[in-house]
C-alpha cells in the first residue's frame, strides 16, 4: 500500500487492544494571537521575504478528570506558549527572575544561576547554551560568542557534551542583547534547554563521505522539525522578527502530516502543543563504527546504514537511552538504548516524529524524576513500545540491520577531509576555552575564516584549513598549549566533566575545577603501580548524579555525591557501550587512592590479553575487587621505584622529584612536560 507521503511498504491499523490515552495538552481556552512578521531566507538569491501568521489555540478540553501533574506542566500551561510570566519578569529592576519564569526560560536556552562560592546576598546571573546541530558553528557565530564572553559573560566559553557553548555569567539587563546577537549571527538557543528536543548530536568531523554528510544533513533535518513554532522565542528576544534559513521541503511535510494522528491541529505548536514534552528529549545521528556520540544515551539513537556502494539507504532506530539519576532513589538509574528497528531513509522524519509523540503522550508528567522515555520503555517493555510507535508511524519497523562494533572516535590531530582540504582537531581539558587558548584561537579562526565544530567530548574542530596553513596554525597552536593529541597525558584525551561549582545550582561538590588535579592523581597512581604512560582509562567526573559528563559510560566515573566526597562508578567500556554501576558511595576525595590503587595494581597483574580496566572490572566483578580494595596494603615497588626507563639514575629522579613537589607534581609528570614541550618546539609545525 503506498501511503500519502509515497513509499510502498504495508500500513497498519490500530491495535483495538492497545489503547493510546491521548493527552491533549490541557489547552488554554483563550485565543492566541501571534501575527509576526517572519523574514525567511533561502539559499536562493531571488528568494523574498513571506508573512507566517500562527492561528488561534485549540479549545481546551474537559479537565474534571485531570490527573496529577508537577507544577512545571502548570507552568507550561499559563504560560502563553512559553512567554508569561517571563516576558513581565526580564522588565523587572530585580536582578533575578520568578520561578514560572526560572522554568521557561529554559526553554528559551538558558538557566539562572548563582555564585555559590559568594556568601551573602545572592549574586544572580543566567547560563546561555547555544543550539548548534552536529556541534557547526560558523566563522561568524564563533567571533560573536568569543565577543559576547568577554563583554557579557565571566570572560570564558564552555564546550559541552551536546556539541554546543555554554556562556556564564550574564546578568539579566544583558540578557536581551546578548540573544538578539546570537540570533542576528544566524546562531540559536532556542531549545538547548527545557521539555523539548535538545541539541541533535552528530559526528563532527568534516569528512566528504557519504555516510558522514547524510547523517550530518539528517541531524539538521530533525533539529529542524522538532524546532517551536509558535514564535515564542523570536517575540521575547528580536520582537517577533525572524532570520532563518527556508527549511527543506520535507521537513515541512513530515511536520504538518498529521495522517495518523500525531499533531494537534490548528495549534501554534503543532508537534508539542501547549504542554510540550514531559522532559527533555535527546537525539544522535551517526554512522557504523563511529560512537564520537554516545549513541546509546540518548532518547533516540540513529545510525545511517548504507549498500555495498557506500550509498545511505536507511537507518537503524535506538531507543530508550539516558544519565540522570537521582541518589538514594533505586527507581531512578542510567539507561542503555535498545534497537527498535529499522526504517528506510525517506521515513526517518517521521518515524522520529511518532517516537517523540508516544513519549509526548504517554511519559509521565506527575513526577519529573521519572518523565524521561527511558522510564516509559522500562515500564512497557520494547515490543509494546514499538507497536504503540508503529501507530503513529502507520506501518511496521523492519528488522534491525547487522552493525560492525563501535569504536570511540575523537578526531583530535590533523587529518584530510577528502576533498582536499585538512581539518584539526584540538583537545581542551574539559571544553573550557580561556586565557591565552581563548585568544589565539580567535585570531587563528579570524585570519583564516575558518568554521569550527563542538564535539561530543568538549573538543574544537578547525576545518577547511589549507595546507599551506597548517604550519603556521601549527605553531601558533603549540604556543598557546593547544598540542597535538601525542604530547598530551593519554589520560586527559578522553576525559569529561561538567562545570558543576561554582554556579550551576545543582552541584553537590566539584567537576571540572577538580578534574586537573583528580587526573594528575590517577597518573600518579598508574606511576605507583607500574602502569605505563601510554596506558589510558575513560575517566568522568560530575558534581552531581544529573550525569551531565554521561560518568555512567566511564570505566571509571565520579559522581559526586557529599562535599568533598564521590561515588565512584566501574564497568564502562573505552568504546562506550557497557552501563558502568556504582562501586563505592561517600569516597572523600582526599582517600581516593585507597581504592585506585589496588584496581590499578590488579588490573595490571591479572588483565587478559589487550583487555581494558572497564572490561577488566566486569569480568572480576564487585565483590573480588571489593576483597581486593579491603585487603589492600600497598603495591611492591621493587621493580618500579625509580621508573628507570625514564630516569637513568636514581639522583636524576630524586632531582627532579624535588623541583617537581614544588609544583605539585610527580617526577615522571614534570619530565614528561619538560619532554613534550622541547618536541612540540623542535617540530615547529613540520608535517607529522
């Protein structure tokens, strides 16, 4: 049967045995009026500005067998598709805003905040996180924000794990120019935060391949249907006035089809309705082998998958993924996704719309600790999941295609995009970019008009670089401490935290102001045990069990938990595929190498063949490695006290152990700082 949107495949009917409670967005009954004018532009040159006028709200429907719901759906339902009361809030002298308003706001991309490391009164400021699909940011957007930090925010930008920037530190009489800017710079962050899809991930590298650009160019394409409507965002920070690129034809359709009962009708928001979703919702695009996403922590996990040829010809579904957690509440955990199925690559759009809608009307909206999709999937199982996606879909998935294992990619270091141009991937220890860093990579982006891409992993991607460019870039790269990934602690590489202390308001105790040092005591204890340098953990840190940094994929993962004091998470795998689980609760900081070093000890002694410590601490299990922790009295240092493969003598290191206290350092770490830096200066840009 050939349905409205021309594929042939087999239509399904309802299940009259799986009945679909609809939730029709508890609607409010006066009528919305939002004529804008919206200025749309085309990639074309003859392209001419139109008038989208929204029309009024559908009537809201009987209520007198309302179920409970949290306050923040109340919110959502006064607050006139987003805008009140936070539109009379940002006019106040105060300098912080109402809770309705803290709540909407989100959706608007930002959160208020405070210094917690002030006392006093409070000193309110707001979080801006930017809206950028597969992490593009162009040329434009990246001075502009490098701008904004430095007039508007703590002189400082944060690289996140969704593949966006995170601006701190801007006070509310600022809040308006600042967004108008982003906005005016073809920039968003519309939906970087709220009940609403979030950033939509994809693999940052720029390779010119098929696979890559399709998945890319799908990423886009979902961000752009699951967008807002209702001009909520365009009327509170540019007066209504949008600039925005003509979306492709097929999102417009695969946004309006409303065969099989996906939208509400008339509504200003179409897919969300006035409620929105119960939580956020996230989604990742990426092809075969390439996990630089995590793939399977998100509420939707897509994987192109192409013919022998190389050509895209579908994608396999994931579904059910997600960190946060709550503490002491064992109903609350991290979750895997699992395969849904698969679909072919005209019906992606669709498919993602009607998962996104069984979650939009069936998610719980009592109790925010469990309104993600993740919690919907555990209660149904994945087959009632499916048939209920299958209904609003109109036809059946089919089978789930074969993948190759995946691998985790970082794309750090110089490489060839294949269509003769080089991109160069940057490590910045936990996505902050400041200082020295901050302002050489302005001036490189700026004479060069380079765009940039976010990773998943708080890194930067310069791309389109020539290569006549790249010794230059090199060296000024080199000399701002922006090293080729071979000069750089392995242990660094791939590590992850999120800004936690002092202002994101939910931290316990710190993130990424520990992390520097929390690392060099992870070397320090792989240097205690025989470990060698190149020997290398996924190690997270979160200041609370939000799971912002996914510590839950780490081998080994940090989650704060008390001030001062962590669980300690093992299991995950380097590639990011196996659930990590908690270890150890209420660890102190200052105790950690109590339980590191008999881990790292063993794992040295009685690891197979190449096997990883995440793999390593599965296949012993807890209460081995328990045992082993409880009975620990220290390693045998015989055959390593003196690391004599770096050190040739014993009075050299006991040398340079003394300078290397001075800096709170190892000896094996000072003089590998002192060797990177006298390589990285006698490459001096020369090819690699």
């Amino acid at each position: 049967m050939t349905t409205s949107f021309g594929l042939a495949h087999t239509a399904i009917t309802r299940d009259p045995k799986i009945q679909i409670p609809r939730f029709h967005g508890l609607r409010r009954s006066h009528s919305l009026l939002l004529s804008k004018r919206v200025h749309v532009f085309s990639s074309s040159s003859s392209s001419h500005p139109f008038i989208v006028r929204a029309v009024s709200t559908p009537v809201k429907p009987d209520t007198s067998k309302e179920p409970k719901r949290s306050k923040v759906e109340i919110f959502k339902e006064q607050s006139n598709f987003i805008r009140y009361p936070l539109n009379e809030e940002l006019l106040t002298d105060a300098p912080n805003i109402n809770e309705p308003a803290t709540q909407l706001i989100k959706f608007h991309g930002s959160y208020q905040q405070t210094n917690r490391d002030e006392r006093g009164p409070k000193s309110y400021s707001f979080m801006l996180r930017t809206k950028n699909p597969c992490g593009k940011v162009s040329n434009k957007l990246y001075l502009a924000m490098d701008d904004l930090a430095d007039e508007f925010g703590i002189g400082t930008l944060r690289l996140t794990t969704r593949q966006t920037f995170q601006l701190h530190g801007v006070l509310k009489n600022d809040l308006k120019t600042v967004m108008s800017t982003i906005i005016n710079c073809m920039g968003s962050t519309l939906g970087a935060c709220g009940d609403l899809n979030r950033n939509v991930l994809a693999p940052a590298a720029p390779l010119a391949r098929k696979d890559y650009l399709f998945a890319q160019e799908t990423a886009e394409n979902i961000a752009a249907l699951l967008t807002p409507q209702s001009g909520f965002y365009y009327d509170m920070w540019v007066d209504g006035e949008r600039i925005m690129s003509a979306e492709p034809p097929e999102v417009v359709k695969a946004r309006n089809d409303n065969s099989h009962g996906t939208n509400f009708p008339d509504s200003p928001e179409p897919i969300y309705g006035t409620q929105f979703l119960p939580r956020k919702f996230k989604v990742a695009v990426t092809v075969p082998t390439d996990n630089s996403v995590d793939i399977l922590t998100n509420d939707i996990g897509v994987v192109v998958v192409s013919d022998d040829n190389g050509e895209p010809q579908g994608f396999n579904i994931y579904v059910g993924g997600g960190m946060g957690r709550t503490h002491r509440v064992e109903t609350t955990f991290p979750r895997l996704a699992e395969p849904l199925g698969y679909v072919p690559k005209e019906d992606i759009l669709y498919v993602v719309k009607a998962i996104l809608v069984t979650q939009r009307e069936n998610g719980r909206r009592d109790d925010r600790k469990y309104s993600r999709m993740k919690y919907l999937i555990s209660s149904w199982g994945i087959e009632k999941f499916r048939t209920v996606v299958e209904q609003y879909y109109g036809r059946k998935f089919e089978p789930f295609r074969e993948l190759p294992e995946w691998e985790f990619k970082s794309y750090l270091g110089w490489h060839e995009q294949g269509d003769g141009g080089l991109y160069c991937g940057l490590h910045v220890d936990n996505g902050r970019v400041k200082g020295t860093m901050k302002k050489t990579l302005r001036e490189i982006v700026e004479k060069y008009n380079l765009n940039v891409r976010i990773t998943p992993n708080q890194n930067i991607v310069l791309c389109d670089i020539r290569r006549a460019w790249r010794r230059p870039i090199t060296t000024a790269l080199a000399q701002c401490g922006l090293l080729h990934p071979r000069y750089v602690d392995p242990l660094n590489l791939t590590a992850m935290a999120c800004p936690a202390l002092p202002l994101c308001p939910l931290a316990i105790t710190e993130a990424e102001r520990g992390t520097p040092d929390l690392l060099k005591r992870v070397r320090a204890v792989f240097e205690t045990v025989g470990l060698k340098y190149n020997e290398s953990i996924v190690i997270r840190v979160t200041g609370c069990p939000n799971g912002c940094a996914r510590p839950y994929m780490a081998e080994l993962g940090f989650v704060g938990d008390g001030p001062n004091s962590y669980q300690i998470w093992l299991g995950g795998t380097p590639n990011q595929t196996s659930l990590a689980k908690c270890f150890m609760n209420k660890v102190k900081i200052q105790e950690l190498e109590k339980v590191l070093e008999p881990l790292f000890y063993y794992w040295k002694r009685k690891r197979q063949s190449k096997e990883s410590f995440g793999a390593f601490t599965n296949r012993l299990g807890f209460e081995t490695l328990q045992e082993m922790v409880d009975k620990w009295e220290g390693p045998d240092l015989s055959s390593h006290r003196f690391n004599l493969k770096l050190f040739a003598d014993k009075e050299t290191y006991e040398a340079m152990d003394d300078l290397a206290r001075l800096q709170d350092k190892t000896a094996h770490q000072l003089a590998m700082e002192v060797i990177r830096n006298f390589v990285s200066s006698q490459q001096n840009g020369k090819s690699e």
